[in-house]
C-alpha cells in the first residue's frame, strides 16, 4: 500500500481529529519498548512497572504485546474514530466487539499466532488491556495532552488552508508526500495503490515515536501520524537577555512561544507561569501590537504580530539563540 489514489471528494471532506483510542495504542507501543518519544521518558519511566506487572498476570496480554513488535499492528486495533464517537468509550465498545476469528485473523497477517492468543477470549482480552492502558497511563495526563494535539491540528490546518494538502503533508511521516493527481504516498513499500472513493480520511495525531495506518473498509481511513511540538515537561527557559530586559522575562518568554499559535492553557504548560500571570501577560503584549488572537473552535489562540516576529527573531539572534516553538509506519512499523 505504497500510494492511495483519493478521490476529490475523500479529499475535500478530510480532516485532523483526535482519537483517545490512537494514543492509546500509541502507548502500549512505548510502553512494550517498540520506541519513545523525545520528552516521554518520564512518562515511561513511571507507567513501565506497573505494565509489567499487568502482563506477568496475563499471558493473553504478554503474548498480544509481543505480536505488537511485528512489522504490523492487527487492523482491529487500528481502525479509526467514527464521526460519531464522542469518548473513549466510543471507541473501545467497538474494538471489544470484535470477532475473535476476525482478532486472530489480523493478529497472524503479521506472523505466528502464540497458542495464548488463539482463545475465544482474545477479543476480551485485549479490550482489557487497552482500557488499563487509557485508565492507569494516558487519562491522569489527557487534558494536557488533547491541548498539545489540538495546537498541532490548528498549525496544520492553517498550512491547509494557505496551500493546500501539498504544504500540509511533507512532515507528517517519513516517506509521506502529497503527489498530485490524487495520489499519496504513504511509503515506500512496493503495495499495490488503493483506491478511496466515497470514503472518510482522517489525520490523527498521537505521542507514538512512529506512525500506522488504519481502516475499516470501505469507508473509514485514517493516518496516524508522531505529533509536533512540545512533548516533554514543562520548562522555563531563559528568555534573551535584550528581550527580557525590554519586556520582563516571563513576556519574552510567552513571546518566543508564540511562533506557532497556542491557546492559554498552553502557554502555561510551556512556560510554568500561572494562568493569570499569562493572561494578563498576553494583554500587555496584544496592547503593545507584539500579539493578536482570534477564535479556532472552542478555544481562543494567540500568535505574533509581523513586529512580534521580527522582535522575537532579532532577540534570538542577538542571543545566539532564544526559546522554540516546540519541542511505520503504516501499519506496517518497519517503513518509518
């Protein structure tokens, strides 16, 4: 599966989306050592005991964690958001509803199935796993999270939007291109191209160190795809000092944030400052022409003015550097 031929119409109704049930397989797969993130060590650190623990009493579990290391996620476990879904549960329900001939099936496309894993229990099984992994290990930190997909699908839908699927694309995953005439490279394998006509195309982003593919065919596609930004914990990093002195450290260094569009509560995540501290910052910044926001959904963003640009990248430079805006594929994990 090399390319995918998309009609105009899949193309014209595909959209960003975040999915609980994308990271938390994004999860199991840091947390079963098939790869970790820059900034996600911390969180492996503290959830790794504990999901050993959770396979050493369930050889299901232990031996489907294993088959996780092939070359390919089974599709059950991949397949994407509906339109409908809402939670996690959404989600879930139908991954746990999955024939378990149909569970074993996906499960053997990517080598043998251990005798563990050839129960009727299979789908069960898994089902448990995937909701300890979202209980014990992903929605203590969702909320911050979500805020950190939700600022990565508005810098990509403003590339959409100011040049088109071509601009928003190159990036998202290693060998992933827009080619023209309705064909996307998804990697380089030598698949046969698959058509999407009458479909639904998702981009979803989650924590995972490297991408997938998932569908439940004929109409529900999605790219699953590393997310950009900051990742790690929140810092303080020291604005330049000529910026600092100019506008107080903590202004400049909401300022040097700002070179993608963030939301409030971002900022107070990649700053460490209090939320009223940013608040108020960002008012003094708006009145001073540095900042402007405007309205994506349900939350307000903020970002740099041409002069809040020129500012910034003058700062930097004169600093010799000042902060950063940010910190398989397929299915088949041996492409990336």
């Amino acid at each position: 599966m090399g390319d995918w031929v998309v009609a105009a119409d899949v193309l014209a109704r595909g959209r960003f989306r975040v999915s609980p049930l994308a990271e938390t397989v994004a999860a199991l797969l840091t947390l079963a050592g098939h790869g970790v993130r820059p900034g996600r060590e911390r969180w492996l650190a503290r959830h790794r005991p504990a999901f050993l623990a959770r396979l050493a009493g369930d050889p299901v579990a232990e031996h489907f964690t294993v088959a996780l290391g092939r070359s390919w996620l089974p599709d059950f476990l991949t397949a994407p958001p509906r339109p409908a879904d809402r939670s996690f549960e959404d989600e879930w329900r139908r991954l746990a509803a999955t024939p378990a001939a149909v569970a074993r099936a996906d499960i053997a496309y990517g080598g043998p199935v251990h005798p563990a894993l050839r129960g009727p229990e299979l789908p069960s099984r898994v089902a448990a796993l995937v909701r300890w992994a979202w209980t014990e290990t992903v929605l203590p930190g969702w909320p911050g999270l979500r805020r950190v997909f939700e600022a990565d699908v508005v810098a990509r839908s403003q590339a959409l939007a100011a040049g088109g699927w071509a601009a928003a694309l190159p990036g998202l995953r290693p060998g992933m291109r827009w080619l023209g005439e309705g064909r996307l490279r998804i990697n380089g394998n030598p698949y046969p191209p698959r058509t999407l006509a009458g479909a639904e195309l998702l981009f979803v982003p989650t924590t995972a160190a490297r991408g997938w593919v998932g569908w439940s065919e004929p109409h529900h596609y999605a790219v699953v795809y590393p997310c950009s930004g900051l990742l790690a914990e929140p810092e303080r990093r020291p604005a330049p000092t000529a910026l600092g002195r100019l506008l107080g450290a903590n202004r400049a260094l909401i300022l040097g944030r700002l070179a993608t569009p963030l939301a409030t509560s971002q900022l107070v995540e990649l700053t460490g400052c209090p939320l009223g501290s940013v608040g108020r910052h960002l008012r003094v910044l708006r009145e001073a022409g540095l900042v402007r926001r405007r309205r994506s959904g349900r939350l307000v963003l903020y970002y740099r003015t041409e002069l809040g640009d020129r500012l910034a990248a003058e700062a930097a430079g004169g600093a010799g550097g000042g902060p950063s805006a940010g910190a398989g594929d397929e299915k088949d994990l041996t492409s990336s």
